[in-house]
C-alpha cells in the first residue's frame, strides 16, 4: 500500500467488534467523519448503499474480473443496482441449518441437500 503512495490508519472500537462495532461506524458515518473502509456482513451492505455512504468501486471489480471470479451468491450482496459497493474479504455466513443424522435416520429420512428434500425430511 505504501509503494503506491497510500498510508493505511486504524482505529479502536470502543467496546470491542460487533454491534459495539456497528454503533461506532454509525455515529461516525452520522457525524461526517466515516472511515475510509470498515467490514461490515453481507446483508448490512445493501442498508448502507441504500444511505448512499458506499462508493462505486466498479472500476476495480472489473479489472480484477471480479464477474468471473465470484459466484453470483456472493457477487450479488456486494452490488447495489447493479453496481459494486463492496469487496468481498471475506464470507460470513448469517443463516446456519444443521441436522442430526440419527434424528433423521429415526424418522426415516435422508439428509436433505436442498430445500425440496429438506421439507420432505421435515414432514416425517
């Protein structure tokens, strides 16, 4: 970063990460004094482009071929109307299932590896 001329400053949460986090960046981004990067999850992404704080950052997506590289689940939740907002550092997950195999071989079922088979597996 400093080869091409940039510096790079972090900050302290008060507090700690999460929420505490997220109560910072607000306050901040409220108080015209955002910073010039924060990670935020995926579905948080579409909140903030929608306040109109996240900068297009097409350029970049489309030199790295960013298209090409992400599958669209992924693709998806870093673009706002079609244009990227974000960059993916990293994959939370924010929706967990997790299944009990005896439980469903109790029941007679499968483990499910869709939400067809899943409701399926569910009903017995």
């Amino acid at each position: 970063l400093e080869k091409m001329g940039d510096t790079w400053k972090d900050f302290a949460v008060a507090g700690g990460g999460g929420e505490s986090a997220m109560t910072v960046l607000k306050s901040r981004v409220v108080s015209g004094n955002a910073p010039a990067a924060a990670q935020i999850k995926g579905p948080s992404i579409q909140e903030w482009a929608k306040e109109g704080v996240l900068a297009n950052i097409d350029d970049l997506a489309k030199a790295e071929k960013w298209d090409s590289l992400l599958p669209p689940v992924v693709s998806d939740v870093m673009k706002y109307k079609g244009k990227y907002v974000a960059v993916p550092v990293n994959v939370h997950r924010v929706n967990w299932l997790w299944a009990n195999p005896d439980a469903l071989k109790k029941a007679g079922a499968k483990l499910p590896t869709n939400w067809d088979e899943f409701f399926v597996a569910a009903d017995k």
